[in-house]
C-alpha cells in the first residue's frame, strides 16, 4: 500500500468527531468515558503515524476532526442546556480547549515513539 493511501486512512481515521463525542458523552451521561477513549484514540493514531512517518497526517486530521466537532456541536445549539454545561466555556470555547489539550498526549506520544526508533537503529 503506498504512502499516500496510509496517510489518508489515518486522516479517515481522524476524521471521527473525537470532542464532540467525548462533549456528548459528557452532557448526556456526565461521563468522562468519552475523553479517555478520545486521548487513547489519539495517541494510539499519532503513534502509528509518527512510526511509518506520517506526521503531516496527524496534523491535518486533527484539524479535520475538530472542524466535523465544530459541525456536530453546531446541531446541539437547539438544546437550551447544552450551552451552558462547560461553564466557564461555551461548546465552543470547551471545543478549543479540548482539542489543544488532545495535542499533548500525542506529542507525547510522538516523542517516546521517535525515542523509541533512535534506539532501536542503534
């Protein structure tokens, strides 16, 4: 399979709406579930990513997974709770933040996994 095609499947594969479910599990079960398995998700992606030298891919699938978030919370705005349950933050707001703090784990993630290659070609 060529590079390109990989590169796409992991961008597919980010292509999930990874806040938006972990804000909606949030609000409908007051569980943070959605956030584990967000960051697990992630990191086990970034991780594939940063070992077969996809990086670039990593980067543009976050962006299109927080712009289909942003569509999806978009739809909950008709619910009247919704807007005020990531007080201090509005969805949007708790999107932003989300979406940073999810970079980290996968930097993380990346860090160790190239690490883990310098060593392994030693």
């Amino acid at each position: 399979m060529g590079k390109a095609i990989k590169g796409i499947a992991i961008i597919c594969l980010y292509c999930f709406p990874f806040v938006y479910f972990s804000m909606y599990q949030d609000f409908t079960h007051h569980s943070m579930l959605g956030y584990i398995l967000m960051i697990v998700v992630t990191v086990g992606l970034a991780y594939i990513a940063k070992r077969y030298g996809y990086i670039k891919f990593v980067i543009i699938g976050n962006l299109i997974s927080a712009i289909v978030s942003y569509f999806f919370i978009g739809t909950m705005a008709e619910n009247e709770n919704w807007g005020g349950f990531f007080k201090p933050f509005s969805p949007e707001g708790m999107l932003l933040l989300a979406s940073c703090l999810n970079i980290i784990p996968q930097l993380l993630a990346m860090i160790f996994t190239q690490k883990k290659i310098q060593e392994d070609n030693q």
